[in-house]
C-alpha cells in the first residue's frame, strides 16, 4: 500500500475544485418542505434494481482498480480498502423510477479520501465505473467529490447485501440512485466523459433529482 499522498498537492487539487464552484452537493441541512424532489414518492422497504445478474463476489476476491488520470493507480484489495479512513454518512435515496427512501446509515469510504489517495491529475474532469456484472455509469468529478459520496460495505450497522451492492458499491446522494454503481470494480479518472449504461440508453448525463434531470431530454 502507498503512503498519503504530501498534502501540498492534494490542497492544490482542492483549491483548484473549490475555484471551479465544485463541491455541489444536494443534502445541506434538510428542509422537510424541500427534502422530497419533485416526482418522487417515498418507500419504507428499499427496493432492489439491477440488471437481473447480482455477481457473487466474495470480500477475499473482491478487488477495485483504480485508473486513467491519477498519480497513484493500483488495485485495493478487501485489506487495503479496510484500512482507508472510515466514514459514516446518513443520506437519502432517489431513484429514477420515482420512489425515494430517507435516513439510509452507510459506513464505507468517503470518496473524497479515495480522491486523496489517488491524487488525480488535474485534467480529469471525470469519473467512470465498471461493476463487476458489467454496468457502468459516469460522473463529473466534483460529483463524486461531494462530501456526502462514499464506497460503502454496510448499511445500517450490517455488511452490504449482495442483492444491494456487497461487498462494496459507491453512493452518491445527491444524485437518482442509478449513479450509485453497486459491486463496484473499477474507477477512471478521464478528461472527457465515458456515458455509461443508463447514460447511452436515453437517461441525463447527470442527474439531478431536484430539477428532475430523469432523460436527456429533460
Ligand atoms: N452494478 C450495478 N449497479 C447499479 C445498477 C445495476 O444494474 N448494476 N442499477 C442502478 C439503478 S438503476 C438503481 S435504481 C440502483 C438500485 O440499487 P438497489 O438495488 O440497492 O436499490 O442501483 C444502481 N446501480
Ligand atoms: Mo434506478
């Protein structure tokens, strides 16, 4: 495993966000007036979406690439993913499909220290992710950046189940839950944007539930 990236680079790159007006993200505190998008409806259960192949992928198997415009590429294995920094978030579901669930407790890594291992170049301005049963999806980076976006491996207090995502899959809340890549496997950093599945077949390139950013026409 490589060291902490020295934090003059990594400020560097943060500076550089900042400038850009990045670290959009939509759960600043939550105004119960406003914290259902438009179109959504909530669901008490949380329902399972997917390609219909759910891969079985054992933790000791499991593996995340990490690649494209980054100064440290390489592959995390389970060891290597444990011992990043841990994070707790609390966050909100929304799915295109329009139902959306609250008060999801996710632990996992916090994207932002993935970023600050990976140390992207910066002229990546994107992010794309391969999943183990072949889905892909596509972000720009400050996206991903949020404060709020992490690699989880439990959902409230438990090992993430196959059926959601486990080992690990990314969450990204400020976005419909199609961003969220479950049984993630690998990481792009990228100057031009790769659409990915949903994003080829006539969904939004980002996704913004509150202004309902559903399909490309919208
Ligand atoms: N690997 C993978 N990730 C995926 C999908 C998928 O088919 N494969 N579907 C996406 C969609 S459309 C949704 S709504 C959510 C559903 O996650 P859930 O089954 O945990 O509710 O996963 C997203 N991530
Ligand atoms: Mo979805």
């Amino acid at each position: 495993m490589t060291e902490t990236p020295p934090p003059s680079k990594l400020t560097a790159t943060k500076r550089g966000w900042a400038a850009e007006g990045r670290f959009l993200d939509g759960n600043a505190p939550v105004d119960p007036a406003t914290r259902l998008p438009p179109g959504q409806h909530l669901v008490k259960n949380w329902p399972v979406l997917d390609l219909g192949q759910q891969p079985d992928i054992a933790p000791d198997r499991w593996r995340l690439q990490i690649g494209g415009l980054v100064d440290r590429p390489g592959v995390w294995d389970w060891d290597v993913f444990q011992r990043q920094p841990r994070s707790r978030i609390v966050s909100d579901i929304h799915c295109v499909t329009t139902w959306s669930r609250y008060d999801n407790r996710w632990d996992g890594v916090a994207s932002r220290d993935l970023l600050a291992f990976s140390d992207p170049r910066p002229e990546a301005r994107f992010v794309a992710f391969e999943s183990y049963d072949g889905y892909t999806t596509n972000l720009p980076i400050a996206d991903f950046a949020s404060e709020h976006a992490l690699l989880a491996d439990r959902w409230e207090g438990e090992p993430l189940t196959r059926d959601h995502g486990g080992p690990v899959r990314l969450v990204v809340p400020h976005l419909y839950f199609w961003k969220s890549p479950k049984w993630l496997k690998r990481i792009d950093f990228l100057a031009d944007d790769r659409p990915g599945f949903w994003e080829v077949n006539g969904y939004h390139a980002r996704g913004d539930p509150w202004t309902q950013q559903r399909y490309t026409s919208d």
